[in-house]
C-alpha cells in the first residue's frame, strides 16, 4: 500500500477514430470501484465524432488532443500526465469490467516485484455482446512469474495478451520508455509487455476483468481463415526490432541471454511470408533451409511443449521447405487457424 492509501491507478484510453465505441471504453474506466482510479484519453488525431464524445465528460476525464502520430505516440502522450503507481492502457475499443483495477491493484501489492499484472479478457462482439469466448481460451495457462528465461529465449511463443489485458507498475517503466514512435504506428504492445517480462515477475488474474471487442476492423483480428501477408510482414518487423530491444535490455541489466531470439511463431510468420511472396519478404538473407535450420533451435528451447508438439512443429516447417507454393499457402492456414473450422472463430492473442 501506497503511502496515500491503495495504490492509485491511471487508466490511459488511447483512441483513433474509434468514436462508436469511445463512450463505452470511458464509462467502464470511470466505473472502476477501485477508490484511486483516475481517467485519461489521448485522441490520436480522430477525425470522426471522437471530440464531440470527449467533450460530454467534462472534468471526469483529462483529456489529451494531438495530432495523428500512432499508437506509441498517443501512449507517451498518456503517459506523461500519469501519476499514479499503476498504469492501465485501455484501446478505445475494448471496456474494462468494473474490478479491474482493484483486481490489478491488489495483485501488484501482493507482489511487489511484480513490473506487470496481466487479466484473462473476454470477448465481445461490435454491439458488446459476450461471444463465449476468453483470451486466451480456458485451456491455455497465462505465463506467470519470472519468465525473464523464457522471454529470452521464444518470447513470441508466450501466450501474450492485448494491450487493454495489462497493468504496468509505472516506476518500473522508465528503462523502457518512451514507446518508439517510429516503429509502432501501431503494435507498441509488443514493446511495452516484452521489454517490461524483463524488469520484474508477472502477476496473474484468472477471472476474465475486461472485454475484447471483434468487430471487424480490428488490427490483429482476422474475420475469417485468410492469410493477411501485410499483416503478417508488420509482424515480422515487430518481431525483428523487439527481439533486437530485448537483447539489447538484458545486456544493459545484466541478464543471461542467448545469442538469438529464436521463437516458432516468429520463424513460422518468416517461412510464409518467403513462400508465398518472397519479392516482398522483409528479412533481408532468409531462406528456407536458414528457417529449417533455425526451427530445430527454436523447437529444442520449447520445453513447455509435448514431444508430439514439437515434431509437428518440425513436420511443418519441413513441409514449408519442399512443398509447391500452392501447398505451402494450404499448410500455412492450417497452422495460423488451427481452431477455425468452417469460418468459426478461434480466441487469438493480439488485436
């Protein structure tokens, strides 16, 4: 407990044209019962009726108005005026349920050396109805506890939640901020829950304590079973800048860490994107023997998973190598929508 009493919380809704879904994301952040929860909005430049909105809450919100400059930018900007112990990054599209602060709250003061609190999200649909389904889904244990091996080593094979799914405690952050602007237009969750793995354990709440909106122009969430190379290249550089970042910050604290990050989700998205238009592929020097040769390595670090896991992951990747590029686009659905049958929509990890 803070000297003023419960730690305080600020909950930073970040939004960009999200108008539709604004009022919804700043009436669950003011709805909060944790008595220390302070709301800030950042409006990265909307040009829809997202001022308008803001404008209703009058002092209940302090608002930050800037220019279009993306997602890092607008969460810098939201970062500065913080002033409580824990910040929360609420997307303007999702909603927070009513305990999630005091649920992080409560979490990070039972573990002080916790830099991070993560919670089990549900899913809703664009009118806010509840779909069944969890993030990530019941069958999947969230990574909890000091998993600064692990980040190290497949970072990108965690089951990593979305940006709204996190409290930070804020004076852990410093080594890690600001956010890059110049990479993350959007995606700076990939550096604020990688690099943060790194600065203390991971704190953990099961009960799902804020809402995932599929709605459609979602930037992670695919509609259907399709492959989305644009997408998939934007991860790859993701994956390329915050692997670069993690090793970089682990010499700088003193870490043990391997020469390479070496994760099958990063190596998988790099063998597809090489298959199926190699003109456009983003890592200068990959080829598919390099991947095959790297996935052995990748693999072998994933104790986490079954034996019978890992040959399939070998099975794949090997197929990948050999198989015409018609084969290799079947072979690269099946492992990017495992759960989908028929169109039917699996839980996935990141907006």
């Amino acid at each position: 407990m803070s000297a003023g009493g419960p730690l305080a919380v600020d909950v930073v809704v970040n939004n960009h044209d999200y108008g539709r879904y604004l009022a919804a994301a700043l009436d669950s952040a003011l709805a909060q019962t944790h008595p220390r929860t302070r709301v800030i909005a950042v409006d990265d430049g909307s040009t829809d009726d997202s001022l308008e909105i803001l404008r209703r809450y009058g002092d209940r919100v302090e608002v930050v108005l800037k220019e279009n400059g993306g997602q890092a930018s607008a969460l810098n900007a939201g970062l500065v005026r913080c002033r409580g112990d824990i910040v929360m990054f609420l997307d303007a599209d999702d909603v927070l349920h009513p305990e999630a602060a005091a649920r992080a709250a409560a979490a990070l003061e039972t573990e002080p050396g916790a830099a991070k609190a993560q919670l089990r999200m549900d899913v809703i649909d664009a009118e806010g109805r509840p779909t069944g389904e969890t993030k990530p889904p019941p069958r999947w244990p969230m990574p909890t506890g000091d998993l600064r091996v692990a980040e190290l080593a497949y970072p990108f094979d965690l089951a990593w939640l979305p940006t709204s799914a996190y409290a930070f405690r804020r004076a852990t952050l410093a080594p890690i901020l600001p956010i890059p602007e110049d990479v993350y237009r959007i995606g700076a969750d990939w550096h604020l829950v990688h690099l943060s793995t790194l600065l203390g354990t991971v704190a953990t709440i099961e009960e799902p304590s804020c809402s995932y909106r599929v709605h459609g122009a979602n930037n992670y969430e695919p509609n259907a079973a399709r492959i989305d190379l644009d997408q998939i290249r934007a991860s790859i550089g993701y994956g390329q800048r915050t692997s670069a970042d993690l090793l970089g910050l682990a010499a700088e604290l003193g870490l043990p860490h391997p020469r390479r990050i070496l994760s099958v989700a990063d190596l998988s998205r790099r063998m597809i994107s090489l298959r199926l238009d190699p003109s456009r592929h983003p890592v200068a020097g990959d080829t598919r023997l390099g991947l095959l040769r790297d996935s052995f390595g990748a693999v072998r670090r994933r104790g986490n998973a079954s034996v019978r896991v890992r040959l399939a992951f070998l099975v794949w990747f090997a197929a990948m190598t050999v198989v015409p590029r018609p084969l290799a686009h079947r072979l690269a659905l099946w492992f990017l929508f495992p759960g989908r049958v028929g169109g039917r929509r699996s839980s996935s990890s990141s907006k």
